[in-house]
C-alpha cells in the first residue's frame, strides 16, 4: 500500500499548498487517536523551528490533539533532536517537530516522535494515514474531556545540560575560536550557549531569525558565509547546522569543508580506539563515499549501507547493534546519547577527538581521499521517470560503462519533487560524463 502523506521524513511540502492548517488539523486528532493507549491524561511535545508557517501549523496541531483529548506542551523553537529527547525524558507519548529542515521557509513539515523518543515505524505512519482519510467525528473527546495547552519556558537549559553530559566531564573548550552558523533556525538559542557554557569562544552568525531567513545564504547547506567567517577571525574550526539542528557540516581552520562521511570517520576511530564502540563498524547510506568504506576496513571497521534517510540508518543501528551511524549530509547519530541525528551533539563529540588528538581540525578530519563523486539533481512536477523505460536503458549502460570501478545511486528525493543521480568511481571524467547522459534522459522524460 503506498504512502498518501508520509515520506522519508514526516510530512512536508509547501506552506499552505501541500502543508495546510486543515492538513495539520487532522494530524493531530489522527495521532493523538493513534497514541491514546489507556486510561490516563495522554500528552504530546510540540517544537517547532523558525518558519512563519510555524505559528499556523502550531496552533491547527494544538486544537487537534485538544480536540480528541490529549494535552499540548508546547516549547516554542527547538532543535528536533530535543524535541526527540525531550518527548521520553518529559513521558509525553508522542513528540511533534514541525520543520522543513533544510528548505527554504516556503515549505514546512510535521516530525513525529514515539514515547521512545524514536522517529515512527512505518506501519505506525500508515496507521496515522489511515485515520486522516476517516470520519472521525465520533471519535471527538466531550466538552469535559477536551485536552489543555500550555508553554514551557524551561526546557532550553535541560537540553544544554544533556548536550554537555554527552562529553567528558573534565573536557572543556578553553583556547578554542569556533564559528557557529545555525541557519537562522531552531538552534540558534541553545547551540551558541552550549558552547559558550564549554568555555569556547563564539562567534555566531545566522541566529537573528525573522521568519524568512531560515537556511537563505547561511546553514549546513550555504556554508559560503561561514568559510568566509572562518578566515576573517582565523577561527579553529566552523559548525554549521541545518534548519532544525539535526545535521551538523564543519569547515576547518583552512576554510575548507568536512562532510558528514569525513566526521563519521573521525568520531569511528576514536571510539575504536577508546574501546566505546558497541559493535566494530558503523551504519552509512548508499551515498557514503567508497573511500569513507576503505579507510573503515583499515582500521578493521565494516560499514552497513541502507536506504537514503537517517530513519533507515537509525533502524539498522538497533537490529544489528551499532552506536554509530549517520549520513554524508551531516545526520550523525550517536544512539549512547540521542534517539536521532543531532548537529549539536556531533559536533561536540568531534571536538572532544580534536582536544584528545591535539591536532588542527584539518588533520583530525582529513582521515582519507574521498572518492570522486558527482551528485546531480533534475526536478519534475509529476509520474515516475526512473520506471520510464528510456531512463532504465541510459542507467544500464551508465552501469555497464563504471563496471567494477564505480557505482550509481539513481533515486527520487524523499522531502522534495527531484530525481537524485550520483556517479562515483575511480575516474571522475568517466563518472561526470555517466551522469550527465542519465541526467540528460531523465530531464528529457521529466519534462
């Protein structure tokens, strides 16, 4: 059975287009329903991040979950991932973010978080689904049982302090310049602070929200600004973070970039080396870099690729028992610490291999040659090109002309109208050109 308004990361889409106040409405009476387990005062977490939107969607999730019974805390802007600490730690069950992490403040979108703290299962996802294409009107609470809601205030500090407790007690930051970016977006109180409270001196940029300015020339995926910021203070190390703190980009002290594939690397070692990995290897995506697998091998690492989406990676990390896993746009997940990837916390993790290691950031995180890798995108409105039969016949040869030397990761987006093409391979002209000749048969369909 196909997914109607779930994809790989909640619900998302366009402001008032795909993501509506009737939409939002009915998500939070279908899972408030979905989550009404016994007979108790049910309660649910709602964060948000910095969007104009945010204030529609928050108070059409308020009168839903009210509406069936269930009371509302709401924390105002958040990084997801204490939203997802915060849902277990306050024994809500269930936990809302509403986000379109790195998109432009046009879309927005619906996260949702267990009891657990963990992102749903997708059978619990199309449980939800299920209960918005319904009636239920029946299913309303009384005027006496209607849910309350009501603003906490206090959770910043609770979240700075289990971010901190993530390192060693006696690690401090002292000495150290860092260039902190938060997209103008949910962590732009709580990241500066915590490092601050770590003794770091900060110099922050993208932390004057207006509602507007989420992820528009600052943040994980418009690292620009931040480069430039590193050489003017000649800092030692730059962090950015994405729309809603849940993945973390760093540049080193030479301005150049370090991707999510190079920190994994950096963080592995480490704990393999202080003996703090539950399982000897990681869990990565299909778009990690082959070299990212033969540096891990080196060091007598297995890496486990999954499906795009630090869902799946997460999901791996508890069938086989990893406690390290993440992605190469930055999602690090750390499950000792955190139920899902959390910018903040890598980041700190990173620095504490950066004071252990007492080495420049550009040492500490160069630890292999990546593979040349060509990532394309082509946009498209409607259908499915990738089942075209022409776009099959031009991946096909594209695989046969790489052989053993390369691969192709060929998928559509799951937060956006795209077709994702990589190449990678040992010959970056020979990957370029397999790419553009896919690109080209795909934007031909497409269009």
């Amino acid at each position: 059975m196909g997914r109607k308004y779930f994809g790989t990361d909640g619900i998302r889409g366009r402001a008032n287009g795909t993501i509506t106040s009737t939409l939002a409405l009915k998500v939070g009476q279908a899972a408030g329903l979905a989550f009404k387990r016994g007979d108790y005062r049910h309660r649910v977490i709602i964060g948000k991040d910095t969007r104009l939107s945010g204030y529609m969607i928050e108070n059409a999730l308020v009168a839903g979950f009210t509406s069936v019974g269930v009371d509302v805390l709401q924390l105002g802007p958040m990084p997801t991932p204490a939203v997802a600490m915060l849902t277990r730690s306050m024994r809500c069950d269930l936990g809302v973010m509403i986000s379109a992490s790195h998109n432009s403040f046009e879309d927005n979108g619906i996260k949702l978080f267990g009891p657990d703290g963990y992102k749903l299962s997708d059978e619990v996802e199309m449980q939800i689904e299920a209960l918005l294409d319904q009636d239920i009107t029946a299913k309303l609470a009384g005027p006496s049982e209607l849910g309350r809601a009501k603003r906490i205030d206090s959770v910043h500090a609770r979240y700075i302090e289990f971010a901190k407790r993530s390192l060693p007690r006696q690690l401090e930051l002292e000495g150290m310049r860092i260039v902190l970016d938060c997209a103008n977006g949910a962590g732009y109180k709580v990241a500066p602070e915590t490092l601050w409270e770590m003794g770091a001196e900060v110099i922050s940029i993208g932390v004057k929200p207006d509602g507007f300015n989420i992820n528009r020339d600052v943040g994980s995926t418009s690292p620009a600004a931040l480069v430039a910021k590193v050489h003017e203070v000649r800092a030692d190390i730059g962090i950015a973070l994405d729309g809603d703190a849940d993945r973390v980009l760093i540049v080193d002290e030479k301005g150049e970039l370090i991707d999510g594939d190079q920190v994994m690397a950096a963080i592995a070692s480490s704990l393999r080396e202080d003996g703090m990995l539950s399982k000897p290897g990681i869990v990565s995506t299909v778009m990690s870099n082959l070299g990212l697998e033969r540096f891990l091998e080196g060091q007598g690492l297995k890496m486990e690729r999954t499906a795009v989406g630090d869902r799946y990676v997460l999901e791996c990390m508890r069938r086989e028992g990893y406690n390290l896993g993440g992605e190469q746009s930055g999602h690090i997940i750390l499950s000792d610490y955190a139920t899902t990837g959390d910018g903040l916390l890598a980041a700190l993790q990173l620095l504490s291999v950066v004071k252990k290691r007492d080495l420049p950031v550009s040492e500490v995180c160069h630890c292999f040659e990546p593979m040349p890798q060509i990532l394309k995108n082509v946009r498209y409105s409607s259908g499915k090109p990738l089942q075209n039969k022409d776009v099959k016949a031009a991946i096909e040869a594209g695989e046969q002309r790489l052989g053993r030397n390369g691969r192709l990761v060929i998928r559509p987006s799951g937060t956006e109208p795209l077709i994702r093409v990589m190449g990678e391979g040992e010959d970056r002209a020979l990957v370029n050109s397999v790419v553009d000749d896919i690109v080209a048969v795909v934007t031909k369909v497409a269009s």
